[in-house]
C-alpha cells in the first residue's frame, strides 16, 4: 500500500480510499473489490451478500436507540472509468492507481483517479467499521459496471433490500442534492468493411490535447469531441486530395467525451498540397474551440511509400459521412428546469477491426420518448448508410418526487449545520437511481457528494477539505433519521 495520503481527514475515509485505489477496479473487472468487500464484511461479523454480478450489500444493525428508525441504504458503485494519457503507461488490470496530493486536492499521475465512484466505497466502509456513529439499521448497496451500462443496478433482486430510504453517494458537487437524472442507452453503429489495395505514403493523424469530460454533466459545456473533428479533418482531405484509408480510432469510453482520435491513411499528393489543406482546417476548429479547449493539438507523422491495405472509398464516404453528420451534443433544453440539458448524445468510440469500423454513442434524456427519439434517429443513419445497429445497456430515468421525508431530513441538517439551504437540482447523467426506482417500490432517495472535477478524464482531483465537510454532514444526517 502506497500511504501517499496517510494523515489526511477524515482518517479512516482516506486510508479506505488508499487501499481501494491499490485494487484495479475498471468496469467489468470488479472481482477483486468485490471480495475485497466481502472480506471487509465477514472480517467484522456482518451480514453480507455477493450476487452473481459481484454488487455487494452489507447490513448492519442501529446502534442502541435507533432500533425502530428506518432501514436506510446508503448506495455507490465499485467501478471506474479508465482513461489514461497517451504517453502514461499504465495497466487498469493489474496496476493501483498512483495517487498524488497537491494542496486540497488529490489526484492520479496521468490517470483517472476513481474518486467517482470510490469515494462513496470509503465513506460506506468508513460507516461499517466505526463502533461510535450513530445510525440507523444500515445496508450498504455497491454495484458493479456502473460505469459500462449499469448492469449491476439493473441485477439487483429487491428482495435483498428491506430500507425505504436510499442514500446515493455518486454526486461531484457539495452542497448539492440530486432528486431527479437522465436515462440511457448505448448505441453501436457497425459500418462493414471492403477492402483494397492501394499505393502511396503512409500518413499517421493524430487529434489530442482536448479537455473531454462527462459525456453528462460536461456536454454543455461546448467542449470538442475528437472522433467529429477527426470526421472534419478527414471530410477536408477527402475533397480537396486523393486519400484512402487504412484504419481509424477515438475515444476508449462512450460516457467520456473523447480527448484522442487517431487515423492511418494513405496519400499521393504532393506534401505541400496535403499539408496546407490540414493547416487550414486544423486552424479553423483551433479558432472555434480557442476557449474550451486551448490546448487542441493535431499531429501529422508521415511514414514510408508502400502498398497497404485500405477501406474502400465507399467505405470511406460513409464514415465521413457519420463522423460528420450524427446528431451529437445537446439535443434539448428543459422548459421545466432552467439550465438543465434534457436530452443528448455523445460519439465516444470509434474502433477498427477487420470486418467493421464501429462507432458507439451514449443517449441520455430525462424523458423517455426523446430517448427512443434519438435512438430511432440514429438507427435511421445506420439504415441508410447498409450499417447494422444495435442498442444495449438501457436504464430508466429517475423522476422528480414533490413530496419526499428523506430530502426534508437532508435539507434541514444542511441548514442547521451551514446556515443556508442547498441547492436541489437535477443532473443530465445516468444514476443508478433511476433503476431503484422502477425497481422498489415506494423508494425515497437522494444524491449527493463532494466537490470533484474532471471525472472520466486523467485531470480528475478530488477536493480533500469537501471530503471531509461531506462526511461530516452524511453522519450528522444519519443521527438525525429517526
């Protein structure tokens, strides 16, 4: 164990984040934190349970005078996203996360930290192995795959669960709580591949350096998507040259705005031609993207002449043709919730393989018919275009309650702990909330969180001073639920 943040407070929360980080933990490889937190369990004579996709609940009893309070579920995931630099050589399957501290924050060397969602993993274990808190009866619910589709939420057996009121601990901001979220759903557009031979020098284009972000919560904050400039740049070249191409690749997650995109073509034209139709489109998406992401860079490596194998120029045509005309970003605006983005879309993936280029979309919308919208538009482009389409990993929207006991409680401790109210808002991202929901019944739930930044990208940091006011108000809340 690394004790790169021994001594940080709250003592406990940070030394089970340190220990959780050592365990790799990306999405689909949950096996390892999965028995961690059945270890954790049996170790201290809790009651615990281990389903068949690894989700993880451990219960434990009120401390004396709670014993007729509600059974409250505090709730996270023990999934990531992995993303990391180009130039950081890191293994998400078998190497700990390098945590570094600066100042108030704390953050990875050249990865995601995994704060979202480990922080919540910390605070629960914090909980469990306290004998001093004051609580009610607790089950503390961990899932899997959250990150990837939300499939752990969507395995749970309710009958595993007895406590009305759930406690999300997946939310970035403090000081906010979260009453309502988005749904979604995943959509891959496959483009079948023909293949040809074909001529020329080998051209390596490389897209970089953008800022990416939450393919929810940052979508509105106009920032580049690598896989649509790379369409640009490939459109630009397609038009004004003779270009063929070998193999294409952006983004490694559909939830994370995508900061890389690379493109292996091949050309025949004369360098000078070829390099100042990039210089011009290049210096145009810099100009439109100047303040959100200043550091936009476009590389160019050209290699040696030679006969290579390449996607045929219909093939080709209709990648350009999608990477530059699906619908992406903002669809919607709520009329209901000033400032909430309702509904959109994000092109986070695109990969290569022998017999298709794929490219993958995340959908959200806090209302369902726009949902299925958006999924009925982009099927009509994998129509028209002879691609297949496929959808997977849809979860339902959570939906605002006027009427909640569990939000009063959270309000009125936050007011008398800090002087003012929070702020109720909801989110457009996927929380696992909207799968409780539709799945048990009468359930009052929240959301909240400390301060955090840059999730899903490696500049995520953790804010230390938010951690700690945030744990302190959760147990002062849960003193307070009877």
């Amino acid at each position: 164990m690394s004790k790169v943040i021994e001594g940080l407070e709250p003592k406990s929360v940070f030394e089970f984040f340190e220990n959780i980080s050592d365990i790799p933990r990306g999405s689909g490889n949950e096996k390892g934190i999965s028995d961690y937190l059945v270890s954790f369990a049996k170790e201290r004579n809790l009651e615990v349970i281990q389903d068949e996709e690894l989700n993880v609940i451990i219960k434990k009893p009120a401390t004396k005078g709670y014993e007729d309070c509600p059974t409250v579920i505090l709730q996270g995931h023990m999934d990531m996203v992995c993303e990391k630099n180009f130039d950081v050589e890191h293994d998400f399957l078998k190497d700990p996360i390098e945590l570094v501290v600066e100042g108030d924050f704390i953050s990875a060397n050249g990865t995601t930290l995994g704060a979202d969602n480990g922080m919540a993993v910390a605070y629960c274990l914090a909980i469990l192995d306290s004998n001093k808190i004051e609580h009610p009866a607790l089950e503390i619910f961990i899932t899997t795959n959250e990150e990837a589709g939300m499939n752990g939420a969507l395995a749970l057996d309710p009958a595993n669960l007895s406590g009305k009121y759930l406690v999300n601990l997946d939310s970035e901001e403090e000081g906010e709580f979260l009453v309502s979220c988005a749904g979604g759903l995943k959509t891959y557009i496959d483009i079948p591949i023909k293949k040809e031979s074909a001529t020329g020098k080998i051209v390596k284009i490389m897209v970089k350096g953008l800022k990416g972000g939450h393919s929810g919560s940052d979508i509105d904050k106009n920032r580049a998507n690598s896989n649509q400039l790379m369409g640009r740049i490939l459109y630009a070249l397609n038009t004004k040259t003779s270009i063929q191409l070998i193999d294409i690749c952006g983004g490694s997650k559909d939830n994370a705005i995508p900061r890389e995109a690379i493109a292996n073509i091949v050309i025949n034209d004369d360098d000078n031609k070829f390099d100042n139709i990039v210089d011009e489109i290049v210096n145009e998406i810099k100009h439109e993207y100047k303040t959100s992401d200043s550091g936009l860079t476009v590389v160019v490596t050209k290699g040696n002449e030679d006969s290579y194998k390449v996607v045929s120029r219909e093939t080709l045509d209709k990648l350009i043709f999608l990477l530059t005309c699906l619908p992406n970003g903002i669809q919607t605006m709520s009329s209901d919730i000033e400032g909430l983005v309702e509904s959109s879309l994000n092109l986070g993936v695109v990969t290569t393989n022998d017999d298709i280029i794929k490219l993958t979309s995340a959908v959200r919308s806090s209302v369902g018919s726009l949902k299925e919208l958006m999924k009925y538009q982009l099927g009509l482009f994998a129509k028209y275009t002879n691609s297949e389409f496929h959808v997977r990993s849809e979860y339902p929207e959570w939906e605002y309650r006027k009427e909640s006991q569990l939000r009063d409680i959270f309000a009125k401790t936050y007011e008398d702990m800090y002087g003012e109210k929070p702020l109720i808002k909801a989110i457009h991202a996927g929380l696992e909330c909207g799968v409780f929901d539709a799945k048990i019944e009468g359930i009052d739930m929240i959301s909240l969180g400390p301060n955090m930044y840059d999730v899903h990208t490696p500049d995520e940091k953790l804010s230390i001073s938010s951690t700690r006011r945030t744990w302190e108000f959760l147990i002062e809340t849960l003193k307070n639920i009877k």
